[in-house]
C-alpha cells in the first residue's frame, strides 16, 4: 500500500448491521465451497452508485463488501475530491460529467483487482471531513451525506438500485467460466458477399448513461454488447457487407433514432444486440433467445443468429427464435431481430459474457447467422 499524503484522509466507514447478511450467506453456502478456489476475480463489487438531489452519495454492493473511503483536501487550482475503494475490477475505466459542485465522477481501476470511484468537486467547495461517513444502510446499500455542499445538485448515477437483493460478495463466481467454450469458429469458412451488395444496420442495446441491466459482479450489458457489436461489424465488413452501427461508443441514443437511421439508410436487415437479465436473485436462469416481429422473413433471420449463438454457449438453454413486440424490431422496415447472447445476471451465462474469449467467439457466430441469412443459407 502506497504511504498515505498529509492532505488524504481516511473516512469514517460503517459497515451495515449483519442480520439480513447472515441469512443470505446461509443461502448461498452451497456455492461457496463450489468456488472456494482461489478466485481471479474481475467485475466490480460496485453495482450501482448514485448522488441524488438531496446531496446524498449511495451505493450498491453485493453484501458482504469491504469498502474504504478517502477524502483529500483541494487547492487553488483544485478542487476537494473523495474516493471509495471497492474489490473487484470494473469492466472499464470510465468519467461521467457531474453538474453544480460535482466536476465528474471517476470510476478507475487502481489495480487489476479493485475499482475506485472518485467524485471530484469543483475548486472552492468546501466540505469537512470529520462529517463525512460512510453508511451501510443495508447489506447491499451504502450511504454518505455530502450536505450541505451539494444541496439541489442534478441527480446522476449509473446502475440499478431497484432490484431485489445482490447475492453475497463471497457467493460469486469467479470470472474466467471453468465451463468449456464453444469451438472457435474460423473466420475462413465465413462466406464472403459481394462486395457492397448488401447494407445491415447493427444496433448495439442501451449506451452511455443506460447501462442496461447490470448483473453478477457488476456486468454490465452495455459493455458487453458493445464489444460484441463492433467485432461483429468488422467481421461483416471484412466479408463485404456494409455495416452501420447506431452507436460505436458509450453514448446513449434513443429508441426512435435507432430505427430511424435503418429505415432511412434503406438497410437490407436490422440486428439488435443484447444481453438478458432478470432478478439477482435468480442465477439458475440461463440461456440465448432471438426475438423477431415479424413472422416470415424476420423469423428466419432471427432462426439463423440463433443457430450460431447456440453452437458457441454449449450448455445454455436454447430459448428459442421467439416472438417479441420490441419497439426496435416492431418500427424497423427490414427483416430485424433482436439477439440475447446470454443473462448477466446468470450463473452459467455471466461469467462466459464477460470473458472476452467468448465474446469474441459470440461476434463470429452472430455474423455467421447474418450471412448465412444474406446468403439464403441456414
Ligand atoms: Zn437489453
């Protein structure tokens, strides 16, 4: 540990009573001797975090979460800033705009195996650190009152605070699945089209301040589908199709922009992709479902990602080529579709979604249905 400066401060953490902590570990004891290994972990234990108008800073943790805060004073130049460190590494280092006293919120990774967020005001405010604490409010919650500086500051966060309880910190597996993965299919036998015959819009799920859902050890569903997206774009690419992204960054575009820009471009096919989710309190559920809205044309196209996703998450359930009434799928002129590699909030599913292993082999499969439906093939 790096000696602490003179101008850090180390906060007052309280950490929540542990009768709710207690019966959930009892829960969960199963998977604790199943993961008792040495675990690598990656994914961040900081699921969610948030400063709402009040002036308060709350977070979310898997109970059972150590937290440290620290605190140092600002300067002329510089202003005050706090920081909770959190184990567990997040998906990617990232900066969110603050607004009134909040210059920005950090989320860095100060090691391989730890997350901090950092809020760092602007020159001039003006906060006490023998006043600042924080807070567990419950096994999962965490709270620091930051008034009266931040009194009426635009709320700002990222991640989900609604959901039932996270399962306990120690229950989680570690990241790097011992499951096996698919086969990596080889970009070789991948046909090629001809070159600017066809158009496809890929659309990257959620964006920039919408993480979409949010699962085991922080997963986020907007990383994953992001980095599937572009690999799949720039496999299509290689292959002669060509590919618009609704988004190429962690940027949030709406709904309606999505489809329009398919619509507009006069794209041959639409391709959404997303990852599940559902409670935390269900690891047990699993698996890969393409959705489309239109019986037909739109049908075979979702039956042909389909395909090729199941051939790379051996073990998932196959959920199926199903109906579904998604406003991206449902206002889309083309055949579109709309692809769930796997749940975040998944036992078997997560750990695979965030090894990049996998995803690389989920791009090749998805561009692998996407041409093969180009190409009339199955
Ligand atoms: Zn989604």
């Amino acid at each position: 540990m790096l000696a602490t400066p003179a101008s850090v401060s180390f906060l007052s953490v309280k950490p929540p009573l542990l009768n709710r902590l207690g019966s959930l570990l009892a829960l969960a004891a199963p998977l604790v001797s199943l993961f008792a290994a040495a675990p690598a972990w990656a994914g961040s234990a900081l699921a969610a975090w948030r400063i709402d108008r009040s002036g308060t800073l709350e977070l979310r943790t898997p109970p059972g979460t150590n937290l440290e805060a620290f605190f140092e004073r600002g300067n002329a130049s510089q202003g005050p800033r706090l920081w909770v460190d959190l184990p567990g590494a997040p998906q990617r280092s990232r900066s969110i705009g603050g607004n009134g006293p909040i210059q920005e919120v950090r989320i860095g990774r100060p090691s391989d195996d730890s997350t901090r967020l950092v809020v760092e005001f602007k020159p001039g405010v003006d906060l006490d650190p023998s006043q600042l604490r924080l807070v567990g409010t419950s096994p999962d919650r965490w709270q620091m009152k930051l008034v009266p500086a931040l009194q009426g500051v635009r709320p700002i966060g990222e991640g989900d605070f609604e959901g039932p309880a996270l399962p306990s910190w120690r229950a989680l597996p570690p990241s790097g699945s011992s499951l096996p993965l698919g086969p990596m299919p080889s970009l070789e036998t991948l046909p090629n089209v001809q070159r600017g015959r066809f158009k496809v819009v890929i659309d990257p799920g959620h964006g920039g301040p919408d993480p979409g859902a949010i699962g085991i050890r922080g997963l986020r569903e907007t990383d994953v589908v992001l980095d599937v997206s572009l690999q799949v774009a720039q496999i299509l690419q290689a292959k002669g199709v060509q590919v618009l992204l609704t988004r190429t960054s962690e940027v949030d575009v709406d709904l309606p922009p999505r489809v329009a820009l398919a619509n507009n471009s006069r794209a041959d096919l639409f391709l959404s992709i997303h990852a599940n989710a559902l409670s935390m309190a269900r690891p047990d559920v699993n698996g890969v479902e393409t959705f489309y809205f239109q019986p037909g044309v739109s049908q075979r196209l979702a039956e042909a990602v389909q395909r090729q996703m199941l051939l790379v998450s051996p073990g998932s359930p196959d959920r199926g080529a199903r109906p579904g009434r998604f406003f991206v799928i449902r206002r889309t002129v083309m055949p579109a579709a709309l692809a769930e590699m796997g749940f975040v909030t998944g036992r078997l599913d997560s750990p695979r979604l965030a090894d990049p292993a996998f995803r690389r082999r989920m791009a090749i499969a998805i561009a692998t249905g996407v041409l093969n439906f180009l190409l009339g093939q199955r």
